[in-house]
C-alpha cells in the first residue's frame, strides 16, 4: 500500500490515478480513494471516487452510503447525480435513479455516459420511446469524431436527411465504424425502414459481438420488424450474459405478449415488480398482460397500483376505462379532473385523461360533458398525428383503377394453395373481435391476433417502390400496389410461403385454420388475395353511426390515424365502403360480409352463414363462443366474453346532437346502409 498523499498537487496525480483504476480494478480505486480522504478528509472528489469504485466493485449500499450525502451537499454535479442514480437503480430504487439520471442530464445534457444509463433504466421501467430518445442523445454526445458528433446532433434534433447523408458519408470513409452503424441503425428504425436497421446492427455485431447496447437495439428492431423469434433469440443471448438485467427481461415479455405467449410474461412481470414495485410503466404493462389472459380483476389491481403511484398517468386511467366493464365512482372522477388541471401534465397524460372521462360520463348518462371530453381528447391526439383524409381517398381511387377484373383473371393461378388462413377484415369497433370469438369456438379454427405480417409485407413492397423512384414521384398514392402489379406467380407464392412461415410461431393448437383479425387488411384485400386464393376474407361491417363514433370514443395504442376527428372518420367509411364494393365487383363472392346488426338479430342464421363460407361444419359451441376463454387483446376483450346483447347497437343516439359533421362526410353511405351507394 502507497503512502498517502499530501495536499499538494500530488494529490491531483492521486486522484488521477484512481480515477484510472476504475474501469480496471474497482478495488484498488478504492483502496487509493480512501487513501487520499485519510489524507484529505471530505474531498469532494475522493469521495466521489470512492463512491463510484464501490459501485463499479458491486456493492450498491455501500456507494450509497457516499453518495447520497455527497450528492445532498453538491446538488450541481453532475458526475455525483450520474453515479448516484447508477448505484440507485442497482439497489432496486429504480424512481429515484430516473430522478437522478434525469437531473444528471439536466446539469450536463453532454454527459453522454448519463444518457446511456438513463436510457437503459428507462427501457427497464418499460417506457421503450423514453429509452430510445435516450438512446439517441448518448448517440449525440458519445463520439469526439466531428463528423459523427454533427450527425448525432442531426439525429437527435430529428433532422434525418442531414444525419442520414453525414452519416453515410463517414462510412464510405470508414466501413468498420460500429458507432457510425448503429447510429445509421437508429436513423432507419426511426423511419420504419426495418430491413436496413436489421442488415446495419448485424455487421454492427458481426464486427463488435460483446457490443450490448446494439445487440439490445437489434432486438426491438427484430421485434417491431414482426420477427419475433428472432428478436427472443437475441434477448435470449443478452440475458446469458446479464441474467436478472431488468431491461433485456422487459423486453422479453413485450416480445412475449406478441406471440401470445402471456403466462411466462405475466410471471416475468410480476418477478420485476416484486424487485422494483414502483414502476408504473411494468405495473401498466403488466395489467395489458393480465387482461388479455382474461385474468381481469387481476388487471384492474394492477391498473389501480399504477395509478395510486402516479395519479396522473392518464394511460393507466384510459385502461381501466377501456375495459368497458369498469365503472368510474365520484372519487374516481374528482381525481381525473384535479389531474387535468396541471399546467405541467403532458399531451399524453392528458389525451389519455380526456377519453377516460368521457367514458366516464358516458356511463354517469351526462352525454353533453361526456362528449366535450371525448371531443378535446380527440384534437389533441389529431394534432400529433397530421392525418390527411384527400390522401387515404387517392389511395382507394388508385387501387379502385388497378385491380380490374382482367388484372386478377391475367393472374388466376398466382399464390400459395393454402387454406389455413381466415382474415378478418373492416373498420375496428365493427364487430370483428366477436367474430373472431365465434370462429376461435369452433373446434376446426384457431385466433391467433392482429397479425402484422400482411402489412409488413406492404412495407417491404413500397420500399422497394421508394427505392425503384428515388428522385421521383416516390411518394404517390400507391407505390406498393404498383410493384404487387409487376410480380410473378412465383414470387406471389413466396409472399404466400412466406406469411404462413412468419405467422407460425403464432399458433398453438394443431387445428387446420387460424384467424388473422387485422381490420384494416381491407386496403390489402388484393395482396392476400394473389398470395394466398384460397384463404377466407370476412368483411365485418357495422351502421356508420355506431361504428364511426365507436372509434371517436376509442383511443388506440398505435395506428388508426383517422379516427380522432368526425369529419375524417367519416370520409374514411366512405372509402372503406367503396373499395370493398370495388372488390365485390371485380372478384364476386369472394369476400364474405357479416353485418353486426343481422348478427346480433339472428345469431343463429348468421353464424351458419358464416360456417359455410369457411367451408366447416356447424358447431353448437360457435353459439357459446362467450364460454371461450381464449386470451383477446382487442378493446373489445370483456364484451365478447358476455353473450351478445343488443343495447350496444344505439349507444351513439345518446350523442346524435353532435354527430352533423359526422353525418355529413358519410353522405349518401348512411342513407343506402348496409347496402354501398348505386348498389342494386
């Protein structure tokens, strides 16, 4: 052991030398730290020394027991409330460490190792989007290479073609650069450009395999890019590595969930919470998990937990309202009112707030109140959103003008033969979640969920459109219709082959069909029906009225842009009824409409229509489908748990008053329902 320093600028090389020991010999940064405050009693800097040795060394408390203090006495260092927060997320007081990490950014925005950690508490307290704009600013900060230093500062200001081309630029120079691919990695996800994400983290980690935090990246793009197993592989490896890792078993559970295996979720859920009970975001999670095993007085503590720690968490509120089951009390109802009244609550929160009030009121019959909170809810998700009604039309004019009936007779022998998939498509709130129930009841048939493939396969199309036209009109109404119109039957056959291979890791049972209920497939009705003829296609349809204002009271989790204004929901019917009366003319009889109001009168008829269609047998149990306990993670997951009422079918009188701008972008659809306009 060294003698110990004196005050004098020794003790500047002191410190320096234990500042180096640190990444290497935590311990014997310690013994030096310790060292010099025998020497130099309450040195700020020894002290903080010591307190990070100690934490790099393992042992949480004991850095605390510096730390804390440390950081009490010097609130405005920024290196304190980084190695404070690092030791407090180890010690399992995961709120306080985002307290901390936060405020260590907020000193010194770059701080990229501050970033770092912020980013990966977040992901393990289940806020992803939080992580990733985390993620980013570390990205910003971390590099001393000027060009990456600007295309990090590009990229976390969003200013993605600037990034995009610094970026590029760097590796034409230096190919190798790992820093330089994961940032070009992280500019590809951001703009749902998967395939390029997923090809820059795999040379990222071919040429840098202990590289965690890419490795990390790689499987939430695999996971967002619908390759589930793949994305659990990567996790998997993680967690070989960092077993009881709070953020890779996170993510474990979320990629669980989309494939439907809930239990294993639900148990990696609770095990987090048990460690760190204050997380609102995996209580939030975990209630989402919860529900859809149809576990849901279980779901509702969960979401009560979620909001007893954080009164405001407008999304934990909205749950609960979402459930349709859940009646709100007046305490209830003062609590979200209170919470809307801080100038500081986030649009989030607040969206959130406003839906579940509406709900509410709605419940409470005060219709005129109810509707004001559903309508602020709406505007201030529609701001965020920038839907454009003219361009869904465009669309639907242009795939009304490509798919002739000589397109499809010219391909007739185009696609895989297999039968196995149903796909459910229409509008959401339509009636598709009961009819996936009564089909899922029939002992030949499997639900699987809203399967992403179909439209993954769209995606993957229009980029090769985006590509093709760089430079041109790249960003028409129908890029990907236009490539689907040049392929082959082969390559139509693979598109097939290929969606009943990605879809497997789905299914559970060995029963011959499974359901794909994805709504909004109806804008791919001529995909699915190239790549695979035989498959079903159900249209679920519902009256304008009901079904369009059922979608004004519902906030969705992702996507559904269009249904956060009365006038663009309206328009979006409008094209939805004119495309599939398109499909009915071109491809007769193949896609089979279920009218919910029919459904609801004469169940019985309607479900042995329905059987035919599928080509399957009667079943009495189809009738019963209420008795199928199935997990279902639709908004409608507790209401087809019940038999089927007819309350439900007017609800939205209750709101006529308002509904004129509603009724005036239907036009003539509302007058000729449930037939299209022209129809004879």
């Amino acid at each position: 052991m060294s003698a110990a320093p004196e005050p004098t600028a020794s003790l500047d090389i002191a410190l320096a030398h234990a500042a180096r020991l640190l990444d290497t010999n935590p311990s014997m940064a310690a013994t030096q730290a310790e060292e010099i405050l025998h020497a130099v009693p309450g040195h700020p800097t020894a002290q903080l020394l010591l307190g990070a040795a100690r934490n790099a060394g393992g042992d949480a408390i004991a850095a605390l027991d510096i730390l804390e203090p440390l950081a009490s006495a010097q609130p405005g260092s920024a290196r304190t409330q980084l190695e404070l927060g690092l030791a407090l997320g180890r010690a399992g007081r995961s709120e306080e460490a985002l307290v901390a990490l936060r405020r260590a950014v907020a000193i010194k925005p770059d701080l990229p190792t501050a970033w770092l950690a912020l980013g990966d508490q977040l992901i393990a307290a289940g806020d992803l989007d939080g992580s990733e704009a985390a993620y980013s600013q570390h990205l910003r900060y971390a590099s001393r290479d000027p060009d990456l230093l600007k295309a990090g500062m590009a990229l976390a200001d969003n200013r993605i073609p600037e990034a995009e081309a610094l970026l590029r630029a760097h590796l034409r120079r230096m190919p190798n650069d790992v820093a330089a691919l994961r940032m070009l990695a992280e500019l590809g996800a951001r703009l749902e450009r998967f395939g390029d994400a997923e090809q820059l983290l795999a040379r990222c980690l071919e040429l840098a395999p202990s590289f965690h935090a890419a490795r990390q990246h790689y499987a939430m793009v695999l996971h967002r890019a619908n390759k589930p197993a793949r994305a659990l592989a990567e996790v998997e490896r993680l967690l070989a590595i960092a077993p009881d890792n709070p953020g890779y078993r996170n993510l474990k559970a979320v990629v669980l969930c989309r494939i439907g295996d809930y239990a294993p979720a639900i148990d990696i859920y609770a095990d987090l919470l048990q460690r760190h009970p204050r997380q609102t975001r995996i209580w939030l999670s975990y209630g989402h998990a919860l529900k859809t095993a149809g576990r849901q007085q279980d779901a509702i503590a969960a979401y009560r937990r979620c909001i007893a720690l954080e009164p405001a968490f407008g999304e934990a509120w909205w749950s609960l309202a979402n459930l349709k089951t859940v009646r709100f009390d007046g305490d209830d109802v003062a609590t979200m009112q209170r919470q809307l009244t801080q100038s500081d609550l986030s649009a989030e929160h607040r969206l959130h707030l406003e839906f579940a009030l509406g709900k509410a009121l709605e419940d409470a019959e005060a219709y005129e109140a109810s509707f004001g909170h559903y309508a602020r809810g709406n505007a201030v998700r529609n701001a965020q959103l920038g839907y454009s009604a003219e361009a869904t039309s465009a669309k639907v004019r242009h795939i009304r003008s490509l798919y002739t009936r000589k397109f499809f007779e010219d391909r007739k022998d185009s696609g895989d033969d297999a039968r196995d998939p149903i796909f459910i498509v229409g509008l959401p709130r339509s009636g598709s979640t009961l009819l996936e129930q009564i089909l899922s009841s029939h002992s030949q048939v499997e639900a699987t969920a809203e399967l992403p493939e179909v439209t993954s396969i769209s995606r993957e199309l229009r980029g090769r459109a985006l590509r093709a036209r760089a430079g041109r009109d790249a960003e028409g109404p129908g890029p990907y219709h236009d490539v689907l119109a040049t392929l082959d039957a082969g390559e139509l056959r693979a598109f097939g082959q290929r969606y009943l291979e990605r879809t497997r890791i789905q299914r559970r049972t060995d029963a011959p069909l499974f359901i794909d209920k994805m709504p909004n497939n109806f804008m791919h009705v001529g995909l699915i029906h190239l790549m695979l003829p035989n498959a079903k296609i159900i249209d679920a349809r519902r009256h304008p009225l009901a079904c369009c204002f059922s979608n004004f009271k519902q906030h969705f989790a992702r996507g559904q842009s269009f249904s956060y204004s009365l006038d663009d929901i309206g328009h979006f019917y409008r094209d939805y009824v004119a495309l599939m009366a398109h499909f009915d003319d071109v491809l007769p009889g193949r896609v089979h409409r279920v009218i919910y109001e029919r459904m609801v009168e004469d169940t019985d008829a309607e479900v042995r229509r329905l059987l035919d269609y599928c080509g399957l047998p009667f079943e009495a149990q189809c009738l019963r489908f209420f008795e199928n306990e199935r997990p279902v993670r639709t908004a409608s997951s507790e209401q087809v748990r019940r038999p089927i009422f007819r309350e439900g079918l007017d609800q939205w009188r209750h709101y006529e008053p308002w509904l004129e701008p509603l009724k005036a972008a239907l036009g003539p659809v509302l007058d000729t329902y449930p037939e299209p306009p022209g129809a004879s």
